[in-house]
C-alpha cells in the first residue's frame, strides 16, 4: 500500500510540479519463468534515478513524497488563505506562498536557455556495473521496479542505469550503452535482457535505434513497458500551459492502484471545479521558469504537435535546445518503425506493452493511458478519446497489410497496422501507467518477455496473450470473453461467455446484456467467489457480418462488503467476427465510443441533462437493467 500511496502522490506533484483463434482461458501471472540468465538491465521511469550535486554529492533527486507533504501540512495555515484567495480570482497570493517550496524542491534543476544544467549535477550511479548493481540502490523508486524481479529471478543479475531526468533521450541512451559494455565486461556474459517502464522505455528504445547491430549482439531480449517512445501529452499541456485536470480518469487510476472495490468515479458524472486545476495554474509560470528548457520534456513532445509547441521557443536564444530536440523527433521519434526493425533483424526480441482507454490526465482529449497517448506508446493509430472507428472499419495496413493479421482493437479505437511493431506490441484496455504489477495478464506479459527463454516472437503465437486485452483487478470486479474466440473478439463459434471475478469480495451477478448482437445470456444470476470464473450460455442468433462492434455489460452486485456502491458494472468491448464485413460508411468514420443510456433517450433533453448533471446516470443505468432482467426472469417461468 505503501508503494501506491507513493505512486498516486508523486503522480500528482508529477502534475503541479514536475510536470514537471481455438478455446482459451484468462491468463494468469507464472509461478516461475523460465528464466534465461542474462544479466538484467533496469532503466526506470522519468524523476526514477537519483541525482546529487557533485560539490558536495547532496542528493538533491529522488524526492521524499513524504517529507513534501509533511512540509505542506505544516504550512497549511498560511496557504488555506491563499487557496481562498485564488478562488477569488486572485492566483498571485498562491503562486507567491509556493514560490518558497518550488524553489526548495526544484530550484537547483533549473536549465539554461540552451537546456544545459545551472548547477553541476550528476547521477548518483555512474553507467559502471559496480555502481550500478541493485545491492548499491537506496532509493525507492528504482526499487519498485523489483516488483516484477523478486522471486523470479536473482536479483544479483540486476543492473539500474542512473540518468540525468532532464537530459536529451540521446545523451542517457548513451548513459545505457556504457553501462551494457559495463555489464558484460564485469559478468562475462554474452548479453543482457533491458526492461524498461515510461521514460525507460524511450531510453532503450532511442538506445536501439542509434545503435541497432550493437544491440543485436548484446542485447537479447528488450521489453518496453508503457514506453514514451512517441513522447507524452503531459509535456506539451505543460509547455503551452493548458494542463486541466481529468477528475474522473484520476480517480479511476487511483482506485486501480489501490483495488477499490468502491466505485467512485461514478459519482462524479458531472465537471465540478477541481482545486488541483488552480494551483496547477497558479504555479504554472515558476515550474515552466525552472523546467521549461528542460530538454528531456521537450523530446517528450509528441510528433503531430512538435510544430506547434516549438513555436514557444524563441529561435535565436533557444537555437541550440531547437536544433537538438529537432534531431531527435526527426531522426529517432518519426522512424522507429525504420530503426527497430534493424534491431530486430540483428537479433534483439523487442516487445512493447502499453495501456489504453483513458483520457489524458492532464486533460487533452486523447486515447491514453492517463499519461502516455497510445499512439505514441505503440505508433499505432487511435481515434480521439470518445470516438470510435466506424463499424466496417478496416486496417490501414501501413506497416501490416498481411490480410490475415487483425490488428484493430475490439472497441474499434485502435489500429495497430500502423505500429511501429504491429508483430509484437501489446495494449491493454484500460491500463493506468505504471501500474501493471496490478494486471495479471500485463505482469506475466512483462515477465515473460523480458528475460524468458522463450518470449513470444509475436502476438498471434500465444492464444493466452492476444495482442488486445482489458485490464482487470479488484476495481474493475470482472473479466469476461467468449469461449472459442480471442479476447474481445465474437463468432458464431462461441457458445458460452466466461466470467471471471476479480473482485476480492463475493458478487453475486444481476445481469448480462449484449448490445446489437442479438444474443442473451442464460442462468445469469450466479454467485462468483473471488478468483472463480462462471461460464453462461448465449441464446439466440448471432448475426452473420463482421467488423461490427458491440459490448457485453456484467452487473453485479457485491456481497459481504460494505462498499459505497455495492452495485456496479463493467462494459467490455467486443467485435463481431462472423460473416462478410460491414459496409463502412466513409462519410461518418467516426462515431462515438459510447451511445447514450437507452433508458433515458424517449425521456428528452430536459429530463437527460438533469439526470447526467445529477450523475445519477449510471446508478440508473444499473437499476434499470436489474429491472430488465427480473422483468425477463419472471415472464420466462410464467411462459413454461
């Protein structure tokens, strides 16, 4: 819990502050891995890495969470006034209060207008194996990544690279490329295994493309996870100042983490202002004096809007910081495709894993997984958070154009044909950054591919780990897939639909509906313990087409729990595979992602908006389909 709690609280100082086909069942985490006894190299992600002043080797990064709020707390007399005042229009009381704690905490990592560091810091770990051996790391944050080493592997084999956070991706490839030659120098071994998370993603990624036949002689296996290889929204919402907080998708991350059984994003349907918003805006212009030519934030620029945030520079002061985050985006960020390709071809086995299905948190509305856009994780195509690909929709085949690849996602958001690595990238619905050590199928994904013998070569090799997957834990209660097709995918092959309960609590199931694929569930309410799946029999008749996209809704209600919203859902996407394809309409190719609750549409916009400005639209979703189903319950024993 811990561990959580620091990831939720440097997740929100990282926004005010950093801102700086055949039957198949659930996967579940191995047991044991068959491990293939590289050396392990770990390059965490971004602020992970200490830093200290070399004058007098203060560690001045990675930054206590704890010791910041205590900090905050004490001070919270003087800044309640403040906070007051700024709802009151007057955010300079606030910035001014702040300033003392900014420059306390980031002061000393303030970048010149060229991107070079004011004062002289450096890593704590030197690129060297001795420096860079787990027994010598003190600090959490690389530490968690242990999380998916610890009982698995030896942990004697583990290697953190030290960086320099606001460096250019370049300058701390070259950092991991020292430190490998380090490794293997020190061990004798013949290659290494790298697993990176976020930033260390775009590391090892940025590492493989400048240096691709190395790679393929030293490195084995490359595992990417939640990589911001395309960059991260959050950067450009910081440098162009337009960061608004998502409420609801911050919810909704915290209550993943920590397995909330409580839903409670669902009662926030409506936007009420959020007080984080204002002190993000109130202190926007002193982070942006400290860390606005931080030149690692502007590599984080994705590629579709590098044209418009540089314009933010000014080109003869800046030249420098210009030229070489423009190198970058050009020649490593637009042909990654181009780039580890070359490494794969020399023998390096690289898997990308990423998230998907969340708006931005810093507000943008893009398909995300809270921080890194998925396009940019994945270089695949995804439409804007909200909307959809069209029914009919077919691949775009840029990089995949094999016809017997699907590489569209259940939902219809997400087209992987356009990815950097449409064989071997993996996205997980509903996946919060940084958080796939509470995803079964995400951890033994990780693990299997970062330092296996035998990792998956690609996506269509193992029916257990298809290529589109829907995020489960305790908040999200249960998973369910049909039993003959792929996950989230639907044929007239099928005969049952399996759920399973992840929840930690008993449920007992309400009800099971099918939007458009004209099928129903029989025997619905059952009691699932915690852990145990449930297979229901589909009646009625698929329709015979392909390509178009339906859901399945479970509700449930949980029991023996105390829970503020025992009753819940969960709509899991699918698309239907069974029959000639639907026409696509090209004149409408989008569509939202969600139609509006079919109860409240004969009601009329006076009676919708009050019911969605109440946020009692999905509690009444939920009643309504309780209804539905005693309703059919009843008439079905009358009936015999």
């Amino acid at each position: 819990m811990k561990k959580m709690k620091n990831k939720v609280v440097a997740l929100l100082l990282a926004l005010v502050l950093t801102v700086s086909c055949g039957t198949v069942a659930f996967a579940e985490t191995p047991e044991e891995v068959d491990y293939n006894g590289n050396p392990i190299v770990v390059v965490g992600g971004y602020g992970g890495a200490q830093l200290k002043l070399k004058e007098n080797g203060e560690v001045i990064w990675y930054m206590n969470t704890d010791d910041i709020v205590r900090d905050l707390l004490q001070n919270l007399i003087r800044i309640l006034p403040d906070l007051a005042l700024m709802k009151a229009q007057h955010p300079e009381y606030l910035a001014k209060t702040l300033r003392p704690y900014l420059e306390k905490y980031l002061g000393k990592f303030r970048t010149d207008e060229n991107g070079e560091s004011v004062y002289d810091i450096e890593p704590t770990l030197e690129p060297t194996a001795e420096s860079a051996h787990y027994t010598e790391i003190e600090h959490e944050a690389d530490m968690d990544l242990l999380t998916h080493l610890e009982g698995i592997v030896p942990l004697e084999q583990c290697y953190f690279l030290g960086f320099d956070l606001r460096c250019h991706a370049i300058d701390n490839a070259n950092r991991l490329k020292a430190l490998i030659d380090s490794v293997l120098a020190a061990t004798g071994a013949e290659k290494v295994d790298l697993m990176g998370q976020s930033y260390g993603g775009q590391v090892i990624a940025t590492y493989l493309s400048l240096y691709p036949q190395e790679a393929g002689r030293k490195v084995e296996n490359a595992a990417l996870f939640v990589p911001a290889m395309g960059g991260a929204v959050l950067a450009y919402d910081v440098l162009t100042d337009q960061v608004e907080l998502d409420e609801r998708s911050l919810l909704e991350y915290i209550e993943f983490g920590f397995g909330w059984e409580t839903d409670f994003h669902q009662l926030l349907n409506t936007s009420p202002e959020f007080l984080v918003d204002d002190i993000v805006k109130a202190v926007m212009p002193q982070i942006l004096e400290i860390a606005g030519t931080w030149p690692s934030l502007w590599d984080f620029i994705p590629l579709d809007l590098f044209d418009d945030a540089i314009t933010r520079l000014d080109p003869v002061k800046n030249a420098k910081l210009i030229a070489d985050t423009t190198y970058y985006h050009e020649t490593i960020m637009a042909k990654y495709h181009e780039n580890l390709t070359k490494a794969q071809e020399a023998g390096t086995v690289i898997s990308i894993i990423a998230g998907s299905g969340a708006q931005a948190l810093s507000g943008s509305k893009i398909n995300s997984d809270g921080i890194i856009p998925v396009s940019g994780a994945t270089g695949g195509t995804a439409a804007p958070f909200g909307k959809r690909r069209n029914d009919g929709y077919r691949a775009c085949g840029a990089t995949c154009s094999d016809p017997d690849h699907y590489h569209v996602s259940p939902s219809m958001e997400l087209d992987l044909s356009t990815a950097y690595l449409p064989e071997n990238t993996w996205v997980c619905d509903g996946l919060y950054h940084g958080m796939e050590e509470f995803d079964e199928f995400s951890r033994a994904l990780f693990i299997r591919q970062a330092f296996s013998k035998h990792p998956l070569q690609s996506v269509h090799e193992d029916p257990a780990f298809p290529q589109f997957h829907a995020a489960s834990n305790a908040s999200t209660g249960v998973l369910a897939r049909f039993n003959r097709s792929a996950e989230g995918y639907l044929s007239g092959d099928d005969t049952a639909l399996l759920v399973k309960n992840y929840s930690a609590s008993r449920l007992l199931v309400l009800d099971i509906s099918s939007a458009n694929a004209g099928i129903d569930f029989a025997n619905v309410y059952r009691v699932l313990a915690p852990g145990e799946t449930a297979s229901f029999k589909i009646k009625g008749k698929l329709p015979e087409v392909s390509l178009v996209k339906t859901d399945v809704t479970v509700t449930y209600t949980l029991l023996g729990t105390s829970s503020a919203t025992p009753t819940a859902q969960r709509r899991l996407d699918f698309t239907i595979l069974n029959g000639p394809p639907a026409a696509f309409d090209a004149d409408e190719p989008l569509v939202n992602v969600d139609a509006e609750y079919e109860y409240f549409t004969f009601t009329g916009p006076i009676f919708g908006f009050c019911v969605k400005k109440s946020g009692l639209s999905e509690f009444l979703n939920v009643l309504f389909k309780i209804l539905e189903r005693t309703v059919k319950t009843v008439t079905s024993v009358f009936a015999k």
